[in-house]
C-alpha cells in the first residue's frame, strides 16, 4: 500500500506480517500482555522500530537500512475506546505528509471502511478505499478494494479469506476486475503457521489478515503465469515462546535474517 520497505514485506510475507490475524475488534484495540515487539533488525541494521503509549500503538518508524536514518515513519490516533481512526505516513526528512487513511466501524465494532489518500508534493493526487465483510466468527472474509472516491470509486480488486478457528489465515485468493467489471481470479496464497505466538498481531492495523501463530510458508500461485512463488520461515524462539529471530527463504534461494528486540 505505501511505498516503503515495511509494506513490502507485509505483502510478500517477511517479518511475519502478511496473513496473521485475529479478529477486528480485538486488533483495533491491541494487547502488549507478553513483551513489547520494539525493534526489528537485519543484518545488524535497524529496519523498523515500534513505539507504545500506555496500550496503544502509537508510532511505527521505518530507517533506510545503509544509512541508518529514518526513511518513513506512521502516526496513529485512536478514540476513546483504542480503535485505529486514522494513520498517516511521513517522510523522513522534512516530515511531508505521503499517505493518510482513515478508518470508520459500524454498530459492531468491526472495521467496515478505510479511505486513502497519497499525496504528491504535500498535495492529494490519487485516492482510493476499502470495504471490508466478515464470518460467523467475526474474522475477516473479504476486503474490496475500490480506486477513486467514495462517490465515484470503481471496483478493481477483492480478496477473499479462509481462518482456521484458532485464528490463522491459510488461504487468500485475488480476484481482479476488469474494464467489463467482470472478476477474475489473478492469485492464491496458501500459507501454514507454527505454534508460537505471533508479536505482530498487537500492531496489525484492522483490516489487515494477522494471524494468531508465526508464518512458516507461505506459497502465492499466479494463475495467468501458472507460476508459484514460495517463501519459507524459519525461527529461533525465546523462553517465552516469542519468536527472536526470523530467516526468510525468498522463491530465488537467497535468504534473509531479521532480529526482534523487545522492551520487556
């Protein structure tokens, strides 16, 4: 969603982020019970740094890996019961305003749209959002993604969700719509988990799929290439059951090694 070296990784599966989640109405109000996620690490160079006011996710800080500065970073501000209703994302220097979302829940508390905005010189230039549905066990089912504004959006895109009932999201199918507005399915992402509890979940935005355990595999099947790209997760775990480090097996072979540090 946002240009920058997090998301990325959210999507492609690294550090644990893409589908991990429980359900909506608890990620809108996180829980630091276990130990605080602070930092996140890669070959000794630090990637992305959290920081938590009281229960709250307050601030997520993205560094340029080389340099060591702060390439990006997102500020979030809540209502008085915890849940997300706005984040925004800065750049680093100069502090330009790059992207703002906005979140709004129905009766239930779930997340039932997000609208974006990307700006371009500090002025809005594309908009886009979202609306989200969920099962029985108010874990979500479907996000559609549509471009433009609420008044005028067209559909392009949804995704669909399949949760076992502890909370882990085994599959995820694309669906693109074309100019006829007809869907067509473009991928599947297959993932498995280990049992470990994931530190991720407490900082998942809603609408996002985080999942109650730690990503092992996760393989993304292209149907008009007939390609699969799969990446695998390996761990080393501390005494209470939180991950310490993560390897990640990229579908080219080459791997990568990120640390978690946790404030307590």
């Amino acid at each position: 969603m946002k240009n920058r070296f997090l998301p990325a990784m959210l999507v492609f599966g690294a550090v644990a982020f893409s589908s991990c989640e429980r359900s909506e109405q608890d990620s809108a109000q996180p829980s630091f019970d276990q130990g605080t996620l602070s930092h996140v690490m890669m070959d000794s160079s630090e990637v992305t740094s959290y920081q938590v006011v009281g229960q709250s996710l307050n601030q997520v800080n993205h560094y340029n890996q080389q340099t060591g500065e702060v390439e990006s970073f997102d500020k979030y501000e809540r209502d008085n019961q915890g849940r997300l209703l706005k984040s925004t994302t800065y750049a680093g220097k100069g502090q330009v305003v790059l992207a703002e979302q906005h979140f709004t829940y129905s009766d239930k508390g779930q997340l039932n749209k997000s609208v974006s905005t990307y700006f371009s010189g500090g002025k809005p230039e594309y908009q886009s959002y979202a609306t989200y549905s969920y099962n029985a066990d108010n874990k979500l089912e479907k996000k559609s993604v549509y471009a433009g504004t609420e008044e005028e959006g067209a559909l392009k895109s949804f995704t669909t969700f399949e949760v076992l009932p502890n909370g882990n999201y085994t599959q995820e199918q694309q669906f693109v719509v074309d100019g006829t507005g007809t869907a067509k399915l473009y991928s599947t992402t297959t993932n498995s988990f280990d049992s470990n509890p994931n530190p991720f979940q407490a900082f998942a935005e809603p609408g996002t799929a985080s999942s109650t355990n730690n990503l092992v595999r996760s393989a993304m099947e292209v149907h008009n290439s007939k390609k699969t790209f799969t990446r695998t997760f390996t761990y080393e775990y501390g005494e209470n059951g939180l991950p310490t480090s993560q390897t990640v097996t990229l579908p080219n072979g080459k791997t990568q090694k990120f640390t978690y540090v946790y404030s307590n």
